[in-house]
C-alpha cells in the first residue's frame, strides 16, 4: 500500500493531524489542541483513597509536594510526591512498605494528567530512583484508583 503503514487507519499507524485526534472532532474548526497539564516541582497535591484501598482509611486524604517527575510506564511522566506523613501500604503479595513517599501514575482514560482526576499510586520507604522504570526498584502498590488534586 501506497503510506508503507499498516492497512487502514492513519499514515504509518500514527495520527496524521489534529482532525485525526480523539475528541478533536468537538473542537471548533481551526482549534488548537489543549495544553496538556504538567504537574510543576513544588506544587501541592490532595490524595483520597479509591474505594477498595487500604493504605488510608474511608474518605481520608493526605497531601504531599510534587519534588520530582521521572520516566514512567506511560506517556506522562511519574510524578514523585513527598507525603506530609508516612502511610503503611501492603502490596498484592502481602509485601508491606511504611514510607512518605509516593509515586503517581494518571489512571484516566485517556492517560493523561489534569489537575485533578484518578491516579495509580505506590508507596515507598525512602526517595524513589529516578533511573528509568524499567530499571528501578519497584515500590508497594496501594491503589488503582486514588483521586488527586493539585493545587
């Protein structure tokens, strides 16, 4: 086929314009496509448990300072939050980690951060490693579905 792609879709498998992008069709004609939101170093953020977590208790939050970004397993960057407190977490394996450190991964769908919205989390004992996510040590995860904002 004449693009070198994959059959159908866009050109190479990839979108070839903003009128190709999801959710651009509801945009005004000539539109630009939104900023995307990057949590910055030193904002404040809210986290509450999602509905089957254990690391907090129901309809408890806790806050803690954005003191870095790394490498993640999705397109977003991994935001690394210094909790106001240490929170004990237990992992699927039964593994337990007490740490105020936290990892956060945007959860929604699509994946992106917002300023506010759900979030994947892991806890840590101490700094995360900000070598790539391959590589590092793997924190406990606490929650698939913790609800941050920041701010």
């Amino acid at each position: 086929h004449e693009s070198g792609g994959p059959t159908g879709g866009t050109r190479g498998g990839y979108i070839d314009s903003f009128e190709n992008m999801p959710g651009a069709q509801s945009q005004p004609f000539g539109a630009s496509p939104p900023r995307a939101f990057i949590p910055e170093l030193g904002v404040r953020v809210t986290v509450t448990a999602g509905a089957e977590a254990s690391w907090l208790g129901p309809g408890e939050r806790i806050e803690g300072l954005v003191c870095d970004r790394m490498p993640g397993p999705l397109p977003e960057a991994t935001v690394v939050v210094k909790l106001d407190r240490s929170v004990e977490a237990r992992g699927r394996s039964g593994r337990r980690v007490t740490g105020a450190w936290a990892l956060l991964d945007p959860a929604d769908s699509p994946t992106r951060w917002r300023s506010t919205g759900s979030a994947r989390l892991e806890v840590w004992a101490s700094p995360p490693s900000t070598e790539p996510w391959l590589d590092a040590d793997i924190g406990v995860l606490a929650d698939d579905d913790a609800t941050y904002d920041f701010g």
